[in-house]
C-alpha cells in the first residue's frame, strides 16, 4: 500500500509539475544558435558528419539504418541525449557513431544542434509498417494490442520485476502515464514517441530492457521495460510509430496552444 501511494504521489507531483510549466509557457525550447545549430545538422563540423547522413535530410529518422527522427523532439530531453553520448552515459550502439560526434561537438554546438531541430516541426512521420512487413527481416506487432498495453497498460506481469521496485504481482503502467496521450511527448522530462520509427523503439525497449542502454532517470524505463516481454515491445512499438498526437475533436495538441 506504502509503494501504492508514492507511485500515486510521484505521478501527482510530475503531472503538477507540467501542467504549471505548460500553463506558464515555461517548456524550453532551447536558446541557442539556431543558424549555428541548421548548419551543423546540414554540413557537419569537422570530423562529425552532417546529422541529415544518418537521421534523413528532414530529421525524421530512417527505418533500415535504425536511426531515430529527432527533428520536433523536446530540448530538453535532445541535449540530454548528447550529452550523455558525449559523456558515454549513453552507448550507441546501433550506428556506432553517436559517442565520437557529441564529444566533436562543444557544449555549445549541442545546445545550437538541439535548438535547431526542437524548432523543426513534423520530423515525427511514422513507419510504413506494411513496407516493413514487405521485407520480411522486421517482426511486426500487432497495433490493437500495442494500443491497450500503450494507453491502458497490463495491471499484473508476475514475471521477472525486481521486489525492490515493487511487488511480483506489480504490472506495467501505461505508456502514456508519462509520454502523454499515444505517446505524443510531456516536455522538459519526457520525450514524444508516438509517430517514432518503429525499427528505433523495438531497439530501444530491448536495451531498456536488457540494461544496455541505462542513462534514464531513476531508472523508470528499465524497471518497465524488464516487465515487457518481444511480443509487447513489437506490439507497443507498432501502435506508436503511427499514433495521431490528436484527442477527438481537438486539432491541436497541448503544445500547440498559445497559452
């Protein structure tokens, strides 16, 4: 019951905690060079390679390469992600690049690099899941499921999570308990992952999962990802990588408001 009311009350204090920031216009959306930022992204700087070579010239990721749009992601959570790569918080091992570039890069090209691609909007296209399906070397989930695992979560998994984290019977929160509604982003914390590429968060999940990518805070993803089992992680992945961000009869997302 203790575990109980301080999940309820972390979660009530995280909610809180956005909704004054959103209220208040506070999500930061980077202040540095946004020129020196675009030209880094387009050109390169030295020994790191033009970011369009391997996330596509419009920042929304590439399925066969296994790259991540980044172009419309939160400031916050980008310049996390290269510092972390440029401080080896974070491994990448996918292109086996990430590392080399952030540390190319001063502290001050990564704000100018996340600046730039937070204010490029609609970098978050989505799989073509039946394209992938088409290739056959892609196992592809099922969206329904994916959707209620996404939107609902699985109140018991008795499989595998740690007692210092919960109890056996504990299941697994809904996704959307801290991404948002079908994983559209709760900004400065909690990066979009609805409308991501596919191949990039079944990748994702399976190192969240098996431990080896662990630069989360206070370890949230793994905990949950150590509940998830191939099946779930391809099913979840497949319901968000073509998500709409789009309550019914709303237009525009949270973000999109003036206030």
């Amino acid at each position: 019951m203790r575990h109980v009311l301080a999940v309820i009350s972390l979660f009530s204090a995280v909610t809180m905690v956005a909704t004054s920031a959103h209220a208040s216009g506070m999500f930061p959306k980077g202040n540095g060079n946004k020129a020196n930022g675009e030209k880094i992204f387009q050109q390169g700087k030295g020994d790191v390679p033009a970011c369009l070579s391997c996330h596509g010239e419009d920042g929304s990721g590439n399925d066969d390469l296994g790259t991540p749009a980044i172009a419309g992601q939160g400031f916050s959570f980008l310049r996390k992600q290269l510092e972390d790569f440029a401080t080896d918080r974070r491994q990448d091992t996918t292109m086996f690049v990430m590392n080399a570039n952030a540390k190319g890069l001063t502290p001050e090209d990564r704000d100018d690099v996340a600046t730039y691609l937070t204010s490029r909007k609609g970098g978050f296209k989505g799989s073509d899941l039946d394209e992938l399906k088409k290739g056959g070397s892609v196992e592809v989930g099922m969206v329904y499921k994916g959707k209620a695992l996404v939107e609902y979560g699985s109140p018991v998994r008795n499989d595998g999570f740690p007692k210092e984290l919960g109890s056996k019977g504990a299941g697994v929160p809904a996704c959307k308990s801290c991404h948002d509604f079908a994983g559209r982003g709760a900004p400065p914390v909690y990066p979009q992952i609805g409308q991501q590429r596919y191949v990039y968060l079944v990748n994702q999940l399976k190192k969240w999962r098996d431990g080896s990518r662990a630069n989360d805070p206070k370890g949230q993803m793994q905990a949950v990802a150590r509940k998830l089992s191939d099946d779930d992680i391809h099913n979840a992945a497949a319901y968000l990588t073509n998500a709409s961000p789009y309550t019914v009869g709303n237009t525009r997302t949270p973000y999109d408001h003036a206030h």
